[in-house]
C-alpha cells in the first residue's frame, strides 16, 4: 500500500507523517503521537470514547482515517488546558465529581466543550440530548450534566 | 468469524481529489474495480470492519469544495460533502421542511451527523435511513454526474431495495435538490427506536397541502418496514381531496397499517409495528395538519 504524506495541526501543533491508506486516526494519535487520553471503546461509532475536536467539531476518531485529517485541526483532551490551567470544562467536571473510571471523560468533555460553543444556554434536555453518543458506564451521568450545566453559568458570569 | 474493530485489516489505494472533475476522471477509470465513494465513512467503515466489505480504491469527496454548499434560493440545494449537522443549522430547513429537520436530528449523535452526509444515507440504503422518507415527500431529486453526462432521479426512484440502488459505478450524486414548499402545506417525521440515538424500528414522514378544511394533496412514507421506504398509497388515496377531520384521521392511519409489510426482527416484531404504525401515523397526520394551519 503507498503511504501518504499528511500535515496536520494537534493541539496547535504541526505535525507531518507518513500514514497508510487505512489507518484510523485513533490508532496514529494513540500510538504515533502517543496522545493516549483519546480511548478506543466500540470501534463502531457508538460510544464517542474515540471523540477528537475537528475543525473545532466533534468526530469519532474511530471511524476517521488518519489521511483524510491532512491539512485539518485536530483537539484532543491533551489540547484543552492551558499550560498547568485546566480548562473550565475539566474544573467543572473534577469539581462535580463527574470522572469515576476516567475512559469515558475524555470524549465527554470534548463534546461537551463544543456543546457549550453552540449553545451556552441549554437546559438539562438539550444537554442530554447533545451528549447521547457519549455513553458512561460508571456515573449515571448526574454529575456529567451537573458539571456541564455548572460550566455554562460560570462562563457566563465570568 | 470475530471482528477486530480497532484496526482497519484490508488494503486499498486512496484518493482525495480536490475538483469534480477529477473525481469523475477516477471514477470512470475504476469503474471495473472494488471502488468507493467516502463521505463521512459512517456507515462505510464501519461494513469495512464489521463484514469485511471489500474496497480495492477509495475516493474521499469531502474536501472538494464544490460538493461543499447549501442554497436556500428557491427550495434547497444540498452539496455531496455537506455533514448533516451543517444541514440542521440552516433556519430555512427547520423552518419550511421540518420533517427533514427532525429526521436529521433523530440519527444517531452530534459527532456522528458532525461526519455524516443525506447522500451517504440515501447510498447507503438501509430500509431505516432517517433522510430517506423526509426526502420521498418532498418530491427530492439526486443529482447524479458522471464523465458520461449527468441525469437527475427522484429519491423516491433511487433506492430498490436493502443496499441497492440504480447508480451506475462511474457515477457520484453530486446534490441533493428540493424543491420550494407552498405555504398552505405542512409536515412531520416521527420515528420510534429502543433508545434516541438507535436505530428505528419505524419512521416515517408525511406532508400535506391545505385548502381551507380540505385536505389538497398527501404523501405518507413509511420507512423499516419493507425491504425499502415504501408510500402508503392506498392511505394517501383516502386523505386526498376530502375534508379532514379526526375521524378520517383514525381512517387513514389504519388504513396505512394494512398496507405495511413488516417483518419480525431484533428491534421488534412484526404485529407491533403494523399497531405502531397506526398510532405514529395518526399523531403525525394531526401534527402535520396543524403545522399547515388546519384545524380539527
Ligand atoms: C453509531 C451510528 C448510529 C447511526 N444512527 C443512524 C440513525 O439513527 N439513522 C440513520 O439513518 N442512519 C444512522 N447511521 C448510519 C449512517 O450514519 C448514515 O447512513 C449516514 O448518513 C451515512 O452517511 P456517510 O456520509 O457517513 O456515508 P458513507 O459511509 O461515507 O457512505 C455510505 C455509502 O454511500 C456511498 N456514497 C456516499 N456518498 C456518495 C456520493 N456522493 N455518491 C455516490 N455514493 C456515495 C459510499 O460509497 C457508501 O457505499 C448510524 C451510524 C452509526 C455508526
Ligand atoms: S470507539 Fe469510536 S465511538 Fe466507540
Ligand atoms: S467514568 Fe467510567 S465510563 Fe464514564
């Protein structure tokens, strides 16, 4: 199989590979870039754990191949904090208890950044709603919502 | 056989033309071959894991600009590369085609519709493809381009059964076309599945034109219970030209349950989706009405 050359930027960092025509992007972040905080879970697009920001947008990474990213933006969890300054949505969800296991939070918040981009006023409904392709095994997702709500009132006072 | 969904096993040359033209150009050179179109790879990658569906060339269409638009001048022209979430954004899609609207937002999660495209869903063909009603009743066309010369076919004439549809292998739907809506007219979709972001077990669309308490002209199609979305003719026979009210309604909603054929599945069996049915089509039948400016 020819490889590719693709250019692309991580965490507003450039990066150049060389990829094959098949590989997924969740296996060049995880295993090339070692940017492990993205998580394989279904690798069928049902559980969002392999969430990555593209072009500042939700996609599983999953069901990505790492050629088609050439020339994107690509966030993952590693890219949210500020140097030691988490981002608020990562306070939010230490704050509310949110985290149990960890294998789920990394896309959850992800998502849940984007979320509050689209909509910083929505209600309990419109978050769960938003965040459905993001399953959680471990909190019964009070505590993610509660986080996520709780972000949204302090970005708005803030 | 077990699967490995973390790598992706089987080889293929890829392709990410930047122009039409040279996607065509590619096309028509392996047409004889294993060739694909890549949208969002939602519903592709995931047979290319799962059943090993095999792919010798890849042609990925979503940077090519020209596929990138939505025009809202005179009903709406949807480009081959536009995601599903772009699509929900536009005011005039929830505003004057509100089954598309609902159906869109139905599928699956944000991340998903971030990646997925209505062509992809049409392509694809599943009996339950949630754009796939919505579009039958609002008389949508496909533009389908190829190095040939291009030709447009009704959704409604596109799809023939579980993943079959009449595209020919050097082709590619480079636009989805609705036309204009009447103000006097009105819609619904409505789907029923195990979970919001499952699969349905039914959906559905309807549309219909008011004139004053008469009920002008319908549609009603049925999805996941048939080998394709199917209209339920005999249902929209009854409603059309008659003066509505609740009992005719009921009618039509029963009448649409008999001419259903589902099948028992995973998802349910078949009595409960024809009694399903029923219920779904009388609500939406009453939604729609109401969203025409009718009354009961
Ligand atoms: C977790 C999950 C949940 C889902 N939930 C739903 C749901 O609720 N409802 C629903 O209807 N679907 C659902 N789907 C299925 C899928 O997301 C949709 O069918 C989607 O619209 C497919 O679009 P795509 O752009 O990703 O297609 P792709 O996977 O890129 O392509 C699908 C097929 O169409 C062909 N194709 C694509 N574009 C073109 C083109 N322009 N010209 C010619 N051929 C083309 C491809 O070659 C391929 O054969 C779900 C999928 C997943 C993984
Ligand atoms: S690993 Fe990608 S959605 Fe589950
Ligand atoms: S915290 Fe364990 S899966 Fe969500």
């Amino acid at each position: 199989m020819k490889k590719i050359e693709i250019e692309f930027t991580i965490n507003g960092k450039k990066r150049r590979l060389s990829v094959k025509p098949n590989d997924l992007l969740i296996n060049i972040i995880r295993n090339d870039l070692f940017l492990t905080g993205s998580k394989y879970g279904c690798g069928i697009g049902e559980c969002g754990a392999c969430t990555v920001l593209l072009n500042g947008e939700p996609v599983l990474s999953c069901l990505t191949l790492a050629a088609t990213v050439d020339g994107k933006e690509i966030t993952t969890i590693e890219g949210l904090a500020i140097g030691d300054e988490l981002h608020p949505m990562q306070k939010a969800f230490l704050k509310n208890g949110a985290v149990q296991c960890g294998f789920c939070t990394p896309g959850m918040i992800l998502t849940a950044t984007a979320l509050l981009k689209e909509n910083p006023n929505s209600t309990e409904d419109e978050i769960r709603d938003y965040m459905r392709g993001n399953l959680c095994r471990c909190t019964g997702y009070i505590q993610i919502v509660k986080a996520i709500k709780s972000c949204e009132n302090n970005l708005e006072t803030s | 056989m077990s699967t490995n969904t973390k790598i992706l096993t089987q080889e293929f040359e890829y392709f990410a033309p930047k122009t039409l033209e040279e996607t065509l150009g590619l096309l028509c050179k392996y047409k004889d071959k294993n060739t694909k179109i890549l949208a969002g790879g939602t519903d592709l990658l995931v047979k290319m894991k799962t059943i090993n569906l095999n792919v010798d060339y890849l042609i990925n269409i979503k940077d090519i600009s020209e596929l990138n638009f939505i025009n809202t001048d005179g009903g709406l022209k949807i480009g081959a590369a536009v995601p599903l979430s772009h699509i929900e954004r536009v005011g005039k899609v929830k505003e004057k085609y509100p089954a598309l609207y609902e159906g869109i937002k139905s599928m699956a999660a944000i991340a998903i519709r971030n990646m997925a495209t209505i062509p992809g869903n049409i392509c694809n063909a599943s009996p339950a493809g949630d754009t796939i009603p919505p579009l039958i009743v609002y008389s949508a066309e496909l533009k389908l381009v190829s190095k040939r010369g291009e030709r447009t076919v009704q959704v409604e004439d596109f799809i023939t059964g579980v993943g079959k549809t009449i595209i020919k292998a050097d082709e590619l739907v480079t636009q989805v076309n609705i036309p204009e809506i009447n103000n006097n007219s009105g819609s619904a979709f409505s789907k029923k599945s195990r979970v919001k972001a499952d699969i349905a077990k039914i959906n559905l669309a309807i549309w219909l034109e008011r004139d004053g308490n008469f009920c002008k002209y319908c549609k009603i199609v049925l999805g996941s219970v048939f080998i394709k979305a199917v209209r339920a003719k005999k249902a929209e026979d009854l409603l059309r030209e008659q003066i509505v009210n609740d009992d005719l309604f009921i009618k039509v909603a029963k009448k649409a349950s008999e001419e259903i054929k589902p099948i028992d599945d995973v998802r349910s069996i078949a009595e409960y989706r024809t009694d399903l049915a029923q219920v779904m089509v009388e609500d939406s039948l009453k939604l729609a009405w109401g969203r025409a400016g009718g009354e009961l």
